[in-house]
C-alpha cells in the first residue's frame, strides 16, 4: 500500500519555498537571485527598508537580465549601504543628493538613450523623506516628461537617517522627534495628508502601485510589473522601522501587515492613471492592536486612553476602506 | 570665416560642435538665447544623436546633468544667477563626483532686490564649489572658451564653468568666428570616461565618506585644480594650433611696458578698459591691464609675474562680500603677498549699471595720484543714497 508523502511546506506561500511551483515562487527563493543588496550592511537588526529594497531591486535585475542601473537618494538606505571603502551593492549605484534622485535618473535614462543604450533600464530609489518632501518637484518632473524610470519610495513614516523627524508622510498622532508625545495634542497634528501614490496617478504615469512588505510576493510582482512597461513608473511601499516605530525588530513583516488589514494601507496597483487592481483585506482588523503594537503611539493608550484620537485614525481606515473597496462590499474590481 | 552672431548664438552653436549627449536646460535671463538655440538644433536634428531635457529647476537641470554624466555621456547645461544658487548643492556633488560637465553662466547680479543685468555676484558666490571658472572677455573668447572648455573637463574629470556676461555678451552681435566642425571633432576627441556606471561592470559612485578619508578626497581635489593650472595653458596651445586664434590662457596682459599702475578685472569690462587705457597712454599716462581669464583655479603665480612690476594695483570688482570689500580683490592681495604693492579696490558695475570710460579715466588718474580709498565704488550717487536714509529705506 502506498501513501502520499505530504511535503509540510508545499501549502506554504513563504517567499523562501522552493517546493513551489516555478511560477508562484520568489525571485528571491532562487539560487540564482542576484543579491543586488548583498550581506555586511549596517541597517538595524528588522529593517523594512532594507527588505523591501533587496526584494524589489532582485526582482528588477531578473526582469532586465542583470540591465540595471540604480540611483539612490540620501537616508538610511544609502549610508548603511556605502560605509566607504565598502559597498553593499551588486549594482551600478549612483548617490547624488537627497532631494535630487528622480532628476538624476532621467539624466542616466537620458544618457542611455543617446547612447542608443535602451536595453539598460534605470530604478530610482529613496525614503519618504526624499521622495514625498524634499524631492517632490523632481519627482513630478519626472513623472511629467514620462522620462523612462521605476521610482521607488520606501516610506518608513519618517526622517530616520537624522534622528527619526516627521516627514509629510507621518501620519497623524504618531510620535517623531520633532513631533513629541508632550501637550494635548501629543505626537503628529492631523493634517489633510499627503497621497503621494494618488498624486502620481494624477500624473497619468504608465503605472502606479503600493506594496508592502508583509506581501514580499506581490512587491515582486509589481516591480515585475513595472518593468515590463517604460515611461514613468512609481511603486511606493511601507517599510517598517523598528528603530524609529518603536516595534520589536522581529515585527516588522506583523506590523506591516496589520498597517494593511486595518486599511490604512491600502495596496493596489493603477495603470495610466486608473486603478486596476485592489488587494482585498482578509482580515480585517480595527486599528487599535496596529497602534498598540508601536512605541510611537503608546501615548495613545497611557496614563489613559485617547479613544478620541483612535477615532479619528480608524475614521481614515475606513476611508480608505470605501474608497478602495478593501473589503470587496461593491463586487469584484 | 567671421560672422555677425548673437553671442549666445554663437555660444549655442559652438556647443553643439561639441557634440554634447545630453544637454538639459531651465530658462533665465540672460541664459534663454542659448539653450534655446540648442534645442532647436536638437529638434531639427542637426545635433544627434543628443537628448534635451526640459526640467522644472535649475536643480534639476544639474542633477539631470549629474546622472547622464555619470554614464558616460557629454552633458552641457547653462544658467545665471538665481539659477545657479538655485543648483548651489548640486554644484558641490557634481565636482565632488568628479564629473566634467561643461556650464555657461550668463552673469547676473543675485537678488533681492531682484535685477537681471550683468555682474559677478552670481559665480563669484559659487568660487569653492570645485567647479573651474573661466571668464570670456568677448563673444570671441567665449566661443573658443567652450570647445577648450570640454577638453579640460574631461581631460581632469572636473566640471567647468565657462562665464560671460550677461547682455554685454549674450545679447551683443559681433563678429565672431566658431571653430569648423572638423576642427572641434580633431580638437575634442570621443568622450573617454573616468568611471561610469555600467551593468556589466557595477560600481559604488557616491558612497559615505568619513573623517578617515575625507580630507585626502578634498586634497586630491585640490591637487586637481592645481595640475589645472598647467593643462589650461597646454591645451589652449593646441587650440591655438588647431584653429590659428588664441588659445585660452591664465590671464592676460595688455599696455604693461612702464605701467606703473596696473588695473586687474574679468570679463567684459577689460574691452572697455583696454579702450581707456590707450586714451590715457595718448595723454602720456601708462596704465596697464590685467585680465584674469582663469579664476578657479586662482593662477596666483601668473598673476604675480604679471604685477611683479606694478607700484599700484587697482582691482575692478564686479561683484561684492558686503563688510568685506571685493572678492577678487583677496586672490590679488595673496598672489602679492610679501611685496610693498599699494592695492585698492574699485567695486563697478553692479547690477547692470554701465562702466564708461570717462569714470574709468577719472579713477584711473586718481588711481595715479594715489588718491584712491581702499575700497572705492565707482559712479557711486551718494543723493540716492541720503535719500534712502532718510526714508528708512536704507535700513
Ligand atoms: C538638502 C538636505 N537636507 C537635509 C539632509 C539631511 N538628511 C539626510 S537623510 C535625511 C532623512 C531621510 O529621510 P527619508 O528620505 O525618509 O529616508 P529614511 O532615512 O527614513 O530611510 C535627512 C533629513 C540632507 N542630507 N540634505
Ligand atoms: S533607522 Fe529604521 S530605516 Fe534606518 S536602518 Fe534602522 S530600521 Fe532601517
Ligand atoms: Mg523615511
């Protein structure tokens, strides 16, 4: 009598498993992954951003057959990278400024392009301090002229090179060292925000997404995505610093995906100018334990509890929730 | 043969000999007639293959610049003014990056209150960024500036400023003769790169680096500014091989047999001042000039051998460190350093406000009689002044 060997991890979706199918697996469960972010650099012990950045750049090397050329801003990505005389990088990499790196890539895609260089594809990459603030006029620019670059925003919520300051993309009570937990109102003021992947859309670039890293397959796919296309492309993703969040280092992939089940993070993908594609929520989940996971929230919850504050914050989950349709309620996208 | 040009005209289409890459480009007075000369040889397609980007800042022109030099293109861009403190950051990274990329600076005075005319203020402001600077006298010079202009970029991996002034030579038609494409293809080979980012050779450019290394890279620098000081001479040698008019040089010297008072200025105003000199020299008054063509880097032992026999020196400011007097001025007083000269400063012409001869004469004459302050501004309206005082204006 014969009986089937069950393999534990074939059910398993873990962006590790080889025992999947060649199709559903990771860029990054292959021996042949390039490695573009390579051991030795000095990121916190949890850092999303580092994460986030080896996912998507690996993938973009696969996608271009190894035709790479990356152009970073100023933040924590690129001094835990470039501690000279060592490099982390596997790539052709270029660090200009902070507020600068959109502009610099259209100055490589350019060159390329006289060249008569085309086949290399160009990935500009930066924190959201560098990207939603100091280099949004750059950013636009590039987006206006549909120069052909992928820019990638890697949205920590803050400054956390200098220190951890608030950025336009902290979001409102959290706690930065500029935005102190002190007075009535502790932490970050509620603001109108600033939507920086709708701001993109409104340029009508070729392709617009949000990833996270609690989804390492979808990030994937959406720089695969990308890169199947030319023109201005922006994938904006949530990375979580344990450092500046104030969260357990081995949380990091938890609190990201709790910052997508409560819809404050809303994940889609959008193709000249219109949404074509919404991850549902499959659990969703109030806003509550996503805060109290945080350090920089904890004012919300001691010596008492802020529920007006919680309020508003699940006011704008919900928001976002209607808005995408997160919960699938209008039928299908 | 010579032809009647716009200076920016002739500037744009002698760039265009040059056969940049990648030229990049945001408008400001008195900087426009140039750059939109090149796009249109760029859209007619008389300059290819060669990619002009429109961006949305000065910052963004430079940055623009910044990448595509990085990978390896010819890149060319032009500014003035608040455009180039507009660039202020990115001009550091680009010579920190060692990136020989060629600029124009049309000059113009820097606001408030807000003028577009000519001075210095504007790469005066920007003399340490790393970034050499070379000052036309005329459309001429302009011209012949640029195509030697890339060969030094390139030739010592640093980005070059080449600055005319604005109106004076931007907007002026004169006869100018632009070196033959054949002549700017045998005198400015194929861009041969340092380093350049390439897939199938990755390199780190642009990395953190700290107090264990920092001051050898801003050494080295230096070091680079100085061999600049002998391959600016050398190559404007070729070109005067090359194209049979004066090459580039350090500085220049003009009526200096007897002079005992010498004036020392850049740029326009030493057509002007060759003029007054020669009036002088009819009335018996030997006046001799001194043009500084090079000034990143600072040639301090030209200029030395230049004054060595000049009892008095008057240095022309076009521009001015308020509570300091001229910047100039201070390169001078160094290259004279331990020799009993008498040096004054003249500040003219800021801002647009013209440099005639008769008070270039007058203070010349006063210069003579050792009459002149330490620090003089020419044509000064001290009623103007009274009455902004007066007003509160002033304050
Ligand atoms: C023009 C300029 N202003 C300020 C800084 C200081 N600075 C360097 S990195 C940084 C924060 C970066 O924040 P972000 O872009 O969000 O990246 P992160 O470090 O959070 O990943 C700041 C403020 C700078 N380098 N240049
Ligand atoms: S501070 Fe935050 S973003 Fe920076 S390296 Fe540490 S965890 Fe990463
Ligand atoms: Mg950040």
């Amino acid at each position: 009598m014969t009986t089937d060997v069950k393999f534990y991890q074939v059910g398993s979706f873990a962006v590790g498993n080889r025992l999947l199918s060649r199709d559903l697996r990771t860029v990054q469960s292959e021996e042949t992954r390039a490695n573009a972010l390579t051991c030795g650099h000095r990121a916190c012990r949890g850092c999303g951003e580092a994460l986030g950045a080896r996912y998507a750049l690996d993938t973009a090397i696969e996608a271009t057959k190894g035709k790479l050329v990356v152009v970073n801003a100023t933040g924590c990505l690129e001094v835990f990278t470039t501690p000279y005389p060592e490099s982390a990088w596997q790539v052709p990499w270029l660090h200009s400024l902070f507020g600068n790196a959109a502009a610099v890539a259209t100055g490589v895609a350019s060159a390329l392009r006289a060249q008569g260089r085309e086949d290399i594809r160009v990935v500009a990459q930066g924190g959201d301090g560098g990207t939603v603030d100091i280099g949004f006029a750059c950013l636009s620019g590039m987006f206006e002229r549909n120069d052909d670059v992928l820019y990638i925003c890697y949205d920590n919520e803050g400054y956390m090179n200098t220190g951890v300051q608030r950025s336009a993309a902290t979001p409102p009570a959290a706690r930065t060292a500029t935005t102190p937990a002190v007075g009535p109102e502790p932490g970050n003021r509620f603001g109108q925000g600033k939507d920086v992947p709708a701001i993109a859309m409104a340029h009508r670039i070729p392709y617009v997404a949000t990833a996270t890293v609690a989804d390492l397959h979808d990030l994937e796919a959406k720089v695969r995505r990308a890169m199947e296309l030319r023109g201005a492309r922006y994938l904006h993703v949530l990375v979580p610093c344990p450092l500046g969040w104030a969260t357990e280092s081995d949380e990091t992939i938890k609190i990201a995906r709790l910052a997508t089940q409560t819809g404050l993070f809303p994940v889609f993908a959008a193709e000249n100018g219109d949404v074509v594609d919404v991850t549902p929520i499959r659990h969703h989940v109030p806003v509550d334990p996503y805060l109290e996971a945080q350090g920089r929230y904890a004012h919300l919850f001691a010596p008492s509890r802020r529920a007006d504050v919680i309020a508003r914050i699940q006011a704008e989950a919900d928001r976002n929730i209607v808005r995408y349709d997160l919960l699938g309620r209008r039928g299908g996208t | 043969m010579p032809e009647q040009l716009e200076g920016s005209v002739a500037v744009a289409r002698t760039v265009a000999r040059c056969r940049p890459q990648v030229v990049c480009a945001y408008p400001i007075t008195p900087q426009t007639h140039i750059v939109e000369g090149l796009s249109v040889l760029v859209r007619e397609g008389s300059l290819a293959p060669c990619e002009f980007v429109n961006v949305e800042s000065e910052f963004a022109a430079l940055s623009v610049a910044i990448g595509a030099s990085a990978t390896g293109a010819r890149t060319y861009t032009a500014t003035a003014s608040q455009g180039l403190l507009y660039m202020a950051e990115a001009l550091y990274n680009a010579s920190g990056l060692g990136l020989p990329i060629v600029m124009t600076v049309a000059n113009r005075a820097i606001g408030a209150p807000i003028n577009i005319w000519n001075d210095h203020s504007d790469s005066m402001s920007q003399r340490d960024c790393g970034w050499l600077q070379l000052f036309a006298e005329d459309n001429q010079q302009a011209v012949d500036l640029h195509v030697q202009a890339f060969r030094i970029a390139e030739e010592l991996s640093v980005p070059v400023m080449v600055c005319m002034d604005g109106f004076v030579l931007t907007h002026a038609y004169e006869q100018v003769e632009l070196p033959t494409q054949e002549q700017v293809d045998a005198f400015v080979p194929l861009y041969q790169p340092r380093q350049v980012l390439d897939p199938q050779a990755p390199i780190t450019i642009g990395a953190m680096v700290g107090p264990e290394a920092f001051t050898e890279v801003r050494y080295l620098a230096h070091e680079t500014q100085l061999r600049a000081l002998e391959v600016i001479p050398r190559i404007g040698a070729e070109y005067a091989e090359v194209t049979g008019r004066p090459g580039g040089a350090l500085v220049s010297a003009y009526n200096m047999t007897d002079a005992d008072i010498v004036v020392v200025a850049m740029g326009s105003v030493l057509g002007t001042l060759k003029d007054t000199v020669d009036e002088l020299a009819a009335d018996g008054t030997q006046v001799g000039v001194v043009g500084i063509t090079t000034y990143r880097p600072f040639p301090a032992a030209a200029v030395r051998a230049a004054l060595a026999d000049a009892a008095r020196v008057v240095v022309l400011e076009r521009a001015i460190s308020p509570g300091v007097g001229g910047p100039l001025t201070a390169d001078v007083r160094g290259a004279l350093a331990g020799l009993s000269t008498e040096i004054v400063t003249v500040v003219a012409g800021l801002g647009g406000r013209a440099i005639t001869r008769p008070s270039l004469r007058a203070m010349l004459l006063e210069a003579g009689r050792g009459a002149l302050d330490l620090l003089t501004f020419l044509d000064l309206d001290l009623p103007q002044i009274q009455r902004a005082q007066l007003t509160g204006a002033g304050r």
